[in-house]
C-alpha cells in the first residue's frame, strides 16, 4: 500500500483555480448571499492553501471498500453502500435489462405519460419487502420526504421533529408551512412534554430518523410509538440508512423493534444508500400512496424515476432477499471496527450502526484529521456545519459488508497512527 503525502500527492482543485491562494471577490450585485459567500469563500481559500479542501475529489472508477483518486488506491471508509452492492452483477445487469425495455428517460412525469412497468415491480417489492400496504417511488430520498410533508401538512398543523432529524424532514415542514417546534434527541420524556401542551385535537405529525445520519445512533421507536399515540400524535420515520441495516432482514427500524410496520403512518427511505441505484421512496396505507400520486408536487411535476435506477433498486432488493448474508457481515464488520475505535479512546458518541462518527470538535481539526488519514491511505470525509452543530464537526465513518477484516484492521492501524484523533 503506497503512503502518500502533501509533497507527492494533493487534492484535485474542482474550482478550476478560482480559489488562487486567497477568496475571489464577489460582485456586490451577486444573487449570492454576500456575507456568508465571504465566509465560506474564505474557509475554501484556506483549505486550498493548507492542503486540506478534500470535497468533491473525482474517483477514477466505481466505489466499493477500495477506490481509486488521484492516482493512488484508498481505503473507502466514507460510501453508504452498506451491503457492499455497488457493482453485484445482478444489480448492473437489472439497470442494462431496464435500459434495454424501456430506455434511458420515460418522456414524462408518474402522473402522465412516465409511468413504466418496471415502476409497478419495484414499489410492489418495496411494498412486499417492508410489509406495508403501497410504495411511491420519487427521483431522491430528500424528494419523499419534500412530497409527503407538503401533501399532508399544512398551516394549522403542528410537526414535532426530533432536533437531528435530516435536513430533507426540516425543508419538507417548511415549505408545508406547518408549525414546527423541536423536541431534543431521542428524548421521548421531552417528546411527551412537547406533545401534552398543545391545544386537544390539534393535528401533529412527530417527525423522525430510523438512524440518524451523522450519529449514527437508532431512534427509540418503541416509545416513541407509545407517546405519540397516546396523543393521538401521527408518525413519520425517514429509514434512508436504516433500510438494509436494521431488523432481521434489513427491513428497517419497525422490524428492528418487532413493531408491525404497519402501526408506522409514513415510512420514506432512500434507494442510494444500501440499495445502490437512486430515488427514494414513501410508504404507508394505500389511501395515503394514492392521495400522494395526485397531490404531491414531486410526483406530479418532476419526471420519473429513471428505468435503469427502477431496475437497479429491484434487483437490489432481490439480492437483499437472496444473500442474507451480507447482512451479518455488515454487522460483525460494523462491530469489529467500532470496538476497535474505543479500545483507542476516540469518541465514536452513541453509533449503534454502520454509520461512525468520530468527533473532533472544530472544522479545522475535522479538516487536519481527514488530511493524515488520506496521507495513511484512507478516504475518511469531514463533516461540518450545518449539517452538524457548531462545535461537533466529525469524521462520518461508513463500514460495509464489502470491507475484509484485514481492511478494518488497516483502518485501526492507522487511527492508531495518530498521536490524537483532533490534534491540529
């Protein structure tokens, strides 16, 4: 395994050199926003300068547990693809099969002309897979949840989001126009308080992950579930990462818990993360799927789900089924590497699933982090606010079913390289 560093190897510039050693200037008249424009041109600028602006590096070929970037072989610690299916040949081979039947785009949207057979197949298989009544696919994950929010809620309603539910969840109660209010991390005492103070009969949506995105922790559905209908509260649960790592079969965060799906009012997921293909999907009652087909903006005015994607995630979803295997290994993988991380004292927070953060406070010890680990051979991406509070920037580690245990162990070895996971 070569080892690289600053003097050998840097990051490709994705900004054809606008970012020359400092910020550029912007135009007073931009339409950007100008103070946080300047601030985040700064913050980019200073990367560049220290060699640490790793976003947006261009792979040479597919993702999978090694990949090629800038003309050296890293570890991918950073790839949703959970089940290690990128490139499962039964998968490529569904995609080519819906590409050769119904061709690369349908020339319309779901409601009109856009619907192909291939559509049907997959939502009744998702459907089959989760055990709920219907399925409507969408173009994204963050498309659900735009689609079912704005379709159901509206001013008058109240949604009560847990504080770190996705970003896709906030936007879709905002263009709603509901109420939003806020109830702290998976504290179901503080979603009871929050629940009991509103007005009786007012209608409330409590809005959550299955597995929250950066903490990698599982939301505690059981008692949720309780609270919320003893308010006559309604449910969502966004299952983006918990489809295909929660459950006996990788169902989802209801059979993790042994909940009948069906108890869930909205279930929405993504069909990138451990299916490789794209979209997103909600599921439910089949009142609530037919209500969406003719109501939600994303399905009645953006075009549909490309057929290769269609055919993909169907197979994706065979194979899931087929090869349980995957599963277990996923998680004795997940295991392995977690358990190694704090045998090294390095502050991996609550993760109860693939998904591993290791904390480290300030942007720039996030950015200095991510650095060494590429210099050691291995793709561990920082995340930063927003998408994390100010304070709690982190490395996102993504284990999955692909990697071998001499890849975790290469891992370890080189977190334990590392004289502090934030020393800057």
């Amino acid at each position: 395994m070569s080892q690289g560093s600053e003097d050998d190897f840097d990051f490709v510039d994705p900004f054809s050199g606008m970012f020359a050693g400092e910020a550029p200037t912007i135009p007073t008249d931009s339409l950007i926003d100008l103070p946080q424009a300047h601030r985040l041109f700064r913050e980019i600028a200073w990367g560049q300068s220290e060699h640490l602006y790793g976003y947006q590096q261009p792979l040479a070929a597919s993702s999978g547990p090694w990949v090629e970037r800038g003309g050296r072989r890293l570890l991918m610690l950073s790839a949703y693809d959970y089940l290690g299916l990128i490139g499962h040949p039964a998968i490529m081979a569904g995609a080519i099969a819906a590409i050769e039947r119904y061709g690369t785009g349908t020339g319309g949207v779901r409601l009109l002309t856009g619907t192909a057979g291939i559509h049907h197949e997959l939502e009744q298989a998702l459907a089959d897979f989760l055990g709920v009544e219907a399925v409507a696919t969408f173009n994204s994950g963050y498309d659900a949840n735009l689609a079912v929010l704005s379709a159901v809620l509206g001013p008058g309603d109240v949604a009560m989001l847990d504080v770190r539910a996705h970003r896709s969840l906030l936007d879709g109660c905002r263009l709603a126009g509901v109420e939003i209010q806020h109830f702290s991390h998976n504290d179901v005492a503080d979603l009871d308080v929050k629940l009991s103070r509103l007005s009786p009969g007012r209608r409330c949506l409590v809005v959550v992950d299955g597995v929250y995105s950066m903490d990698g922790d599982v939301c505690r559905l059981d008692a949720l579930l309780s609270v919320a209908k003893r308010h006559r509260a309604r449910v969502l649960v966004d299952d983006a990462h918990a489809l295909g790592t929660l459950g006996p079969r990788g169902a989802g965060t209801a059979s993790h818990f042994g909940i009948d799906p069906k108890e869930i009012d909205v279930i929405t997921g993504s069909l990138n993360k451990s299916i490789p293909a794209g979209g997103g999907f909600v599921a439910g009652r089949r009142d609530l799927i037919v209500y969406l087909q003719h109501v939600a903006a994303p399905y009645m005015f953006s075009a549909a789900l490309p057929p290769a994607s269609a055919g993909a995630a169907l197979a994706a979803i065979r194979v899931m089924e087929k090869e349980p295997e995957r599963l277990a290994r996923l998680r004795r993988n997940t295991e392995k590497l977690a358990s190694g991380l704090r045998r090294l004292d390095i502050d991996i927070g609550t993760s109860q699933t693939p998904i591993i953060p290791v904390m480290a406070g300030s942007n720039e010890q996030a950015y200095r982090m991510s650095r060494r680990l590429v210099d050691a051979g291995i793709i561990a991406m920082p995340v930063i606010p927003p998408a994390v509070p100010r304070g709690r920037s982190l490395l996102r580690l993504c284990v999955t079913a692909a990697h071998g245990e001499d890849d975790i162990d290469f891992a370890l070895t080189a977190f334990a390289s590392l004289s502090s996971p934030v020393d800057g």
